[in-house]
C-alpha cells in the first residue's frame, strides 16, 4: 500500500532558485528517487526536509564537482537551470557580455562533461534544459532583414545578455547531442516570469502611499507569461515522454496579459490604487536598480509585437493534467511575500470563520460539516443547504452542534436560492459537492448546471473570500490523450460517455477558473467505505461465503482514501485558504490491490469471529460487469477501470501531498482498523 514505485534517480543542477525548487519537488512528487539537488549551498533545510531531497554541494562552472554529480549520482533523467551573474552596481552600463559570455561558457561545458560521462558508463540520460531566447541572434536577423535597429546594444555589445547567453547554450547543445541517441535533449523557452514582480517589477509606492506604480516599458499589448509552479508537472510529464519531446525547444506560456491587466489584479486583490507607468526603454535603464539596462532590453524585446510567441496549447499539452497557474492564483499565495508588505501591499486577508456547505447531507459534505466542527482552531458558523429541511438526513445534520449549525433551503436547480443560501454574513467560505445521482438525477448536463449555478452565486456575493470545490478530472480528456482504453458506457438519460459525472465536474471546474473567485479544487479518491458495498453474500453448495467483487485483476492497485479524512482537509484549506488558492489537490492515502484489501478486512473482521463466513475474491472482467450492472454499479465499474491506470491517477494524486495537508490522515489498515465496531459494516459481513 505504498505510493509509487521509484522510477530511479535524479538530478537537478541549480536547485536552491526558483525553477530548481519548483522541479525538485514535481520529481519527487512523480516517483523520481533520490531526486539529487545540486547547488551552491551547504545546508538547504526545505530541498532535505521539507521535500526529501539529497543535497550535493557543487559549483556549476566547477568541472570536477559536475563531473562527479553525473557519475555518482547516475542519474538518467537531469534538469539544468542556469544563471547569469549579471552586474550589481546601480548605473553600470558593462560586465553584461562578460556574464552573459561566462554563462554561455558554463552550458557547453556542462553538456561536454555530460558526453564525456557517458563515454565512461555508456548511461543514457536525458536533460531539460531551462533557456530563454537568443535575443542578440534575433536583433541580428531582423537588422538583416530589415535594416532597423529593434534594440539598442548596451556600452560592451550585449542585448539582454541574460537571456541570449541562455538561448545561444541551447542551441549550442541541441547541435552538439544532436547525432548521439542516448542522449537526448528537451529545452524549454520560458517567457516572462509571475516572479518578476518580486523584484524589478514590484508597484512602488508614491510618497503617501496613496497609489503604487507599476513602471515597465512592456508595450499596452498582451505579453506572455508562467509561474514557475508548473514545472513541476511539466519537467516529469516530459521526462515521462522522452522520445517525444527530444529534440524538441517548447516554448511555454501559462497565460496572456497586459500589464493593465497585471496593475489591475493588484488592486482587486490589495485594494490599492495600483496602475501601470509604462516607461520608454531609456527611462527603465535609468532607474535606480542594478543590472536596470539590461531589463530595459528585455522589456523593449517582450512588449513588441515582433518577439518570438510562445505556445499556450503546447504549453497545456505538456502541463496535462495540471491546469496552468494563472496569475491571479499566484499573486494570492505570494500576496504576504516580503517584496509586497515591504512596500505597503498588505493584504488583510481575514480568517474564515463562517462556511457554507453546498451538498451538506451528502456524505462528503456531512465529513466536511463534521471536520469543521472538530476544528479546535475556530469556533466555525455552517450553514448546511439542503433541499429538504425536514428530512431525516438534515436533522441528524444539525444535531451534530444545533448552535452552529443552520439548515438552508437551497435547490442546486435554483440559482435565486442558491444566491439566498450565500446572503449575510456567514458565508466566508463556501464548500461545494454536487450529487450526480440524487441531485442531478444522474444527468451530467444537469449535474454541471448545479456546479456552474453555485460558482455564479458565489461570484456574486461580495461576502464569500474562498470556495473549496470537490471536483474531478476529465475522464474523457485523459483516455484520449493518454490512451486509458477505456470503453464508453451509455448512461440512463441515453448519452455516452466514459465516466459522466466525472466530466461533468471537470467542466464546472473549468468553468470556475474562468471567474473573479478564489477556488481550492479537491479531487477525491475512491472511497475506502464503497469496498464494503461491493462485498455480497452467497451460498454456494449449502454453504454461506462472503465474495469481494470489483472490476479489476487481483493484483490490480486502486487509490482509496476514506470520506472521513475530506472533512479534516476542508478545514486545513479554509484555514490557510491563501495558500491554497488555485491549487488542485487529489487526496488518497493508499494504492491497494483488490487482494489486499480482502485480506485486511478478513484480518480484522474475520480472523478471531466464530462463525464467520470465508471472505474470496472475484474476478470480473468490466466488460461483463458494465453489462451486468445497474447505472450506479455500472459507474463504479467505469470508475475502477479508471482507478486502476496508476499511473494516470497519480498525476492528480499523491499521498504525500495528502499526509502534508492532513498530517492525520488515517492509512487503509488504520481506518479499518478503527472502524472494527462499525455496525453497518459488521452487518455486511454478517457479524453481529
């Protein structure tokens, strides 16, 4: 029942920046071990503690120290990133060709150290390279072309050296490997980067801290740019892809913005008046900031219409599953950085202290009204919305703490109720579960109506601060474009799909990325409960025995993680909502075999009953159970064919993710374990 299995070493050079970090942690996160972080420093207690790396002390432009990295570490899958020691004094115009030469020099050594290895141990090894493009060359090329002088060169030749020295390296290095097969070559062009309004970038305040400038000479028209956050998915699912992308320079993109529109989320988010200054290049190499001439080429090449345009839908393509960071969600999780609260940004971003639980008599929102209850942190407000206040489900609800909890009517098909269910003051945050089966009366269209009707209201409310949405991912989109295999089914309303209400909720999830509201999306796992539901009685031969029946070879791994444990996380999220916002988190706390769980049940349920029945498994094809089945058996089926591609799943899921927001969460055997006295499910195995 463990996580994943590795897929070997590997090794990141440059790993205490930005992108360094980023990857360390997507590598571990994708099964990579030991991921190997080669830097400067001597102690990086976040790259060994927090994520678990193994730390190599080395220089990049140290030969010996790369040399010995690649050979004991043999790692087969590498990532480089490298930097340029740009000038440090305000007002220096030289030194730039000189960095730019120097880091220029650090990558063709780098990759004939690397060949010269692989000449000793004959390891196939594939890297990604981090790079940006060759502006010089491109200036180059267009004054050829055209006799115009896009950018000026500064005092010592260079044109925005830290990105030239890059591109140069890279095509430098795609020549050079370009006839040795076993080693092969991705690069990634980066754009500009969310994290330049960190530094450079960063508003400014005027004298009364009035307003707040953003001075850049970056043009009024779109400009693209990433977060560094979606390297992690990107740098493995490359990795993963090696004959594909080898070769190849991907030119990334997260999102297009003006920088209008990068002023103005600034302001939605801190309530300051923020706008944009856009400066001519002079005046940007003028300001008061080292290394100032070089971001005022850098400005002057991305802000013209004439720069080389990056590739959003390859940039999706390569990110699958994960959804590109958008620059809103990066500015709420870094909205208490040092840069901003240094210069008067600072966000009051008040506790959420009131939820609204939409879906609260499901058994996701019960476990979610039930983790805020026990939350010892704060005395929560929950209004549960139902559409039957006088149901038996809804008053079992509100016993559980009739002081804190309210029962709101409110109809998923109603948007003015839903509206309703939001107005006041205790809906700060918003939990949202849709039910396919009861709700949606297992209509898919109808289903994504419920979700979309909801993330409307809580757009419109001006009192709601985070949504945390349990959603799923697109079953559909990932059989197509991992090809999964898995068949379509047609549902009870006559359409066909692979798993509907799977889709229907990707939709609405996509749907809510496009609003002015900040969302945590919760992915969830099979839950531990439903094996109980898939075990039967029989008797065969006059004889009783229980028989586990699930889709799915005996050996088979399926993730599962108990409802019980989404309550819990809900809590934890609302708790540091800020951090969470437009992240997607899949929860699981095991990969188990259908084997393994019959002999854990049989373990703890069984062993030491008198009387009790043999727990076996049983084999079923998903074809023969798809026909067999009812809708909702049937969609089990489709769910466990899914379930059981691991390696498709685990790119949404990740235990250790799961145990770092939920540090409680209880294992498979534990929960079991647990749950030994549980009368329903004593019931089911025949146990008084």
């Amino acid at each position: 029942m463990t996580d994943m299995i590795s897929k070997g070493p590997s090794l990141v050079f440059g790993a205490s920046g930005e992108q360094g970090r980023v990857v360390v942690e997507g590598l571990v996160d994708t099964g990579y071990s030991p991921v190997y972080a080669f830097t400067r420093l001597k102690h990086d207690t976040y790259l060994t503690d927090a994520i678990g790396a193994k730390l190599i002390t080395g220089d990049l432009e140290n030969p010996d120290d790369v040399r010995i990295a690649l050979r004991q570490t043999r790692a087969q899958t590498v990532y480089l990133v490298t930097t340029t020691a740009l000038p440090t004094e305000i007002g220096q115009t030289t030194g730039f060709s000189a960095a730019a030469t120097a880091e220029f020099q650090a990558i063709v050594n780098f990759f004939h150290l690397l060949k010269a290895v692989y000449d000793e141990d004959k390891l196939p090894r594939h890297v990604v390279l981090s790079t940006r493009d060759n502006v010089q060359e491109v200036t180059r090329k267009n004054f050829e072309e055209t006799g115009d002088i896009w950018i000026d060169p500064l005092d010592d030749g260079s044109i925005v050296p830290h990105y030239s020295a890059k591109g140069k390296g890279a095509q430098y290095a795609l020549k050079y490997l370009d006839d040795i097969g076993d080693l092969k070559l991705t690069c990634l062009a980066l754009p500009f980067m969310y994290s330049n309004f960190l530094g450079f970038f960063c508003p400014l305040p005027n004298e009364g801290r009035t307003q707040w400038v953003l001075s850049a000479s970056l043009g009024e028209g779109k400009v693209d740019m990433m977060g560094s956050a979606d390297l992690a998915a990107i740098v493995p699912n490359i990795f993963a892809n090696s004959d594909k992308y080898d070769g190849e320079i991907i030119r990334l993109v997260g999102e297009r913005l003006t920088i209008d529109e990068v002023a103005g989320a600034f302001a939605d988010l801190f309530g300051k008046d923020v706008i944009y200054n856009p400066l001519t290049p002079a005046e940007v190499a003028a300001l008061p900031f080292a290394a100032a001439p070089a971001m005022a080429q850098m400005c002057q090449f991305l802000g013209d219409p004439r720069s080389l345009q990056h590739d959003l839908e390859v940039s999706k393509e390569v990110a699958f599953p994960k959804q590109l960071q958008r620059f809103e969600d990066w500015l709420l999780t870094h909205s208490d950085s040092t840069a901003f609260t240094q210069v008067g940004l600072d966000v009051d971003a008040p506790d959420i202290e009131s939820v609204t639980v939409f879906g609260a008599t499901s058994s996701e929102g019960v476990s979610v009204v039930k983790g805020l209850l026990a939350d010892t942190r704060k005395s929560y407000r929950i209004r549960a919305t139902t559409r039957h206040l006088d149901s038996e489900k809804a008053k079992a609800l509100q016993k559980l703490d009739p002081s804190r909890i309210d029962l709101v009517y409110a109809d998923f098909d109603d948007i003015d109720s839903c509206r309703a269910a939001l107005a006041g003051e205790f809906s700060q945050g918003v939990f949202l579960a849709t039910d396919f089966y009861e709700d949606a009366a297992q209509d898919m269209e109808a289903e994504e109506q419920h979700a979309k009707n909801v993330i409307d209201a809580c757009e419109a409310a001006k009192n709601v601060k985070h949504v945390v949405f349990s959603t799923m991912e697109s079953v559909e989109e990932m059989n197509q474009k991992l090809n999964l295999g898995l068949p379509k089914v047609i549902d009870n309303k006559g359409k066909e799909g692979t798993i509907v209400q799977f889709d229907a909720k990707a939709r609405a999830a996509a749907y809510a990325r496009t609003k002015k509201i900040s969302v945590t999306y919760v992915l969830m796992p099979c839950y531990s409960e439903v094996f109980f539901d898939m075990i039967e009685k029989r008797i065969e031969q006059g004889k009783e025995k229980l028989v586990l029946t699930i889709p799915l070879k005996n050996d088979a791994k399926v993730m599962c993680m108990s409802v019980d444990e989404l309550g819990p996380a809900v809590a934890n999220i609302f708790d540091s909502y800020q951090v969470y916002a437009g992240h997607e988190i899949g929860l699981v706390t095991d990969f188990v075999s259908v084997a393994e769980v019959k002999d854990l049940i049989a373990e703890i349920f069984l062993a030491n009953e008198k009387d009790a029945m043999t727990l076996e498994t049983e084999e079923v094809s998903s074809d023969d159970w798809i026909e067999a089945k009812d809708t909702y058996m049937k969609d089990l089926g489709q769910m466990f064919a899914y379930m059981s591609h691991s390696d498709a799943v685990k790119m949404r899921r990740s235990i250790a993710k799961t145990m770092k927001l939920v540090p409680e969460a209880r294992a498979l055997r534990q929960w079991v374990e647990q749950n030994r006295e549980n009368v329903a499910f004593r019931e089911k195995l025949g146990l008084r």
